[in-house]
C-alpha cells in the first residue's frame, strides 16, 4: 500500500461524487456497505457489488442532518436498519475527510454519515483500517492509519485471535 495525501485522496473519490447509493446494508456489528455506480457480475459468494463499493468498519457512525442525529452504529438494530433505508437511492454529493484521524463525512444531499475511528494507531500491534472504499479502477483507497490506496481487493478475511490486521490481509503492497 502506498500512503496518499488528502488531495491525491479527493482526485480518487471525485468520479464517485453525484452516484446513488444503493444495496446500503449493515454488515456484522456496526460494519456497514454502500453500493454505487453500475452493478459488477456477482462474487464467489453470488453478492452483487457496485462499480464502486464503500465498507465502513472498526469505526463508530452516526447518520445525521444539519439539525438532528438519526441514529448512531450502536442504536437498537430496528432503528440502525430503518435509518440506513434513508441512504437508498440517494446521490453522495461530497466526501469530507479530517486529519490527524481520518473521521469522514460522507454527504447524501444533507444527510450525513459521520465515521468516527475507534482504535488508535500503531503499527507494532497491528492496525485496523475504519473504512475502504474500491474505486471504479478496481483499486481500493483505506483510511486506517492513513490514507492509502493498494491495488484490487484480494478475497481473504482474517480470521482468529493471531489474524493479521485486515489491510495486510486483503491487500497486495504496491511497488
């Protein structure tokens, strides 16, 4: 994997911006997905997964508007699953990411899904990433300990106490 700045970051998620969320789903835990663009032949699995694909996990959430919280990643599971119906469908129209953290709004048109990490980051113990998202090209930009891209998601999941962290897991280092 390779480190990027916040603006090589920005180039990379601008052709995602004014897509529709769809196939939005809460995964194990708080882990969530979104789907967007034009719908890729199914995986191993048979799971149809968007031209683009953004993962939110080992980070806490909420779902807000300028005004109010929705719901936040550890709310009953019937208001997690009732909020997460609202992203259906709606265009991400902007993509805020803030240092030294990397906590990030995703904007849907004034709904806002807040990422918030909840480990804190050191390489001798491992890390682990709070979002990907693959890119249309097929690689995947990480917000772990930094922003980072690694070409194509290999289809391993770590698995176990001794698991390697989930980046040195399903991605191949570049150069």
């Amino acid at each position: 994997m390779s480190s990027i700045d916040l603006s090589a970051a920005r180039q990379r998620i601008d052709p995602l911006l004014g897509q529709r969320a769809w196939n939005v789903r809460r995964g194990v835990g708080s882990f969530v997905t979104i789907e967007f663009g034009r719908p890729l032949p199914p995986d191993a699995r048979g799971n149809v997964h968007g031209e683009y694909h953004l993962w939110i996990m080992m980070a806490a959430w909420r779902l807000e508007t300028a005004d109010r919280v929705i719901v936040g990643s550890e709310d009953q599971d019937q208001h997690i699953e009732q909020a997460l119906a609202r992203l259906e469908g709606r265009r991400l129209t902007e993509v805020l990411i803030r240092p030294p953290a990397l906590e990030t709004r995703f904007d849907f048109a004034g709904l806002g899904l807040e990422t918030f990490p909840i480990h804190r980051r050191d390489p001798e113990e491992g890390e682990y990433d709070h979002w990907l998202l693959r890119l249309g090209d097929g690689d995947v930009l990480v917000a772990g300990s930094a922003l980072t891209t690694a070409p194509r998601l290999r289809a391993a999941r770590p698995t176990g106490r001794s698991a390697k962290p989930w980046s040195a897991r399903i991605f191949r280092k570049l150069g």
